[in-house]
C-alpha cells in the first residue's frame, strides 16, 4: 500500500510540474515572418489592424481558457537531407484544430543547441490542400510551398517550450512541421506525418 500510494504521489508531482511548464511557458501570437505579440505585451500592443487585431482577441480567448489539444506529433530527427544535432533530439507538437482561426500549436523541443536560434516552418506539397497558400516556393521545386514563420531560441540546455497561434490565410491546410536551423537552413527536427486544421 506504501509502495502505491508512494507512486500515486510521484505521479501527481510529475503532472503539476508537466501543468506548471505548461502554463509558465510563453505564448505567442504570429501575425507574419516578423510580426508577432507575446503574451506577456499583448495587453499593451493592440494591432491596429482590425483582422489582426480579431485574431489578437480569439488567440487570447484560446490560450486562457486551456482547452485540451486535439492530436499531437512527435517530431524526430530529420532524413539524410536534414542535420541531426543530437541522437537525443526530439520534440513533440500539439495541435488544437477546434480553434478554427489559424494553426494553434504548443512546441516541446529538447537536445538541440544551447541558446542557439532556430526557424519554425510548416512545408506543402503540390497535391496538398495549403499548398498554394503558403508564401514561399521551395528552392528548385517552385510548385512546393513553404512558410518560415517565427525564429526560437533554445534555453541553456538546448530545449524550448511555448505555445502559438499562427495567422494564415483562409483555407484548408494539410502540411508538414519542421525546424531549421538559422545558420546553414537544414532541417532539424522533422514531423513524418501531415496534418490538418483549417483557417478561416
């Protein structure tokens, strides 16, 4: 009885230190490449656009009511084409398609760089829904869309932890996630399988 209920306990532990990461960690609200409000400022920084300024309010509405994500993917280190970094890289996406307005995600990474910068990406494909509304057209494959949307610096032990809410425009999307790394642009971590959500 000792035993369990000692289990139990450290059980609880682990769950109200994983909740404390979860709540403590940033979030952040992506506009564009460069154009993003933190949670700790948006009080403070009310866009002056009005579609971005909704998007503001329903991304603030998300994150403070902690709604359960609906599906996660864990991203891994990536094929011979990407760079691994470490052979204990990972990192794990959480994604809530009820949200509706855009992609809302939360990033675990662990094992890369200490306090290095790395580039958030989702990468179409031509027969994928989303493709045609990703901005950027893959070097040498102009039919294949991508989109580097937000810069992340690691912690002192190579790992980041925040959540986001990504604008993008209206439509059905069916896409990869993966990180590259700002020096030479290989792909760091990589999500093996696509997944959906939609923006309205």
């Amino acid at each position: 009885m000792h035993l369990a209920l000692s289990t139990i306990s450290k059980s609880l532990i682990l769950a109200s230190l994983t909740l404390f990461v979860r709540l403590s960690a940033e979030d952040i609200v992506v506009f564009a490449n460069g154009d993003f409000v933190s949670s700790g400022n948006a009080a403070a920084t009310q866009p002056a656009d009005s579609g971005k300024a909704a998007f503001l309010g329903a991304a603030q509405h998300d994150f403070s009511g902690h709604a359960p994500f609906d599906v996660e993917y864990p991203l891994i280190n990536p094929p011979a084409w990407g760079r691994v970094v470490n052979a204990d890289t990972t990192g794990m996406l959480q994604i809530r398609r009820s949200f509706g307005h855009g992609f809302v995600f939360h990033l675990d990474m662990e094992h890369l760089q200490a306090d290095h910068a790395y580039v958030l990406c989702i990468n179409g494909r031509p027969q994928h829904a989303g493709n045609e509304l990703l901005p950027e057209s893959v070097p040498g494959h102009a039919e294949e869309k991508y989109y580097d949307f937000y810069s992340v610096t690691t912690d002192s032990k190579g790992s980041y932890h925040a959540g986001f809410a990504l604008l993008l425009r209206p439509g059905a999307y069916n896409v990869h996630f993966y990180v590259k790394d700002t020096t030479d642009h290989k792909i760091v971590l990589y999500g093996l399988e696509y997944f959906d959500f939609t923006a309205q």
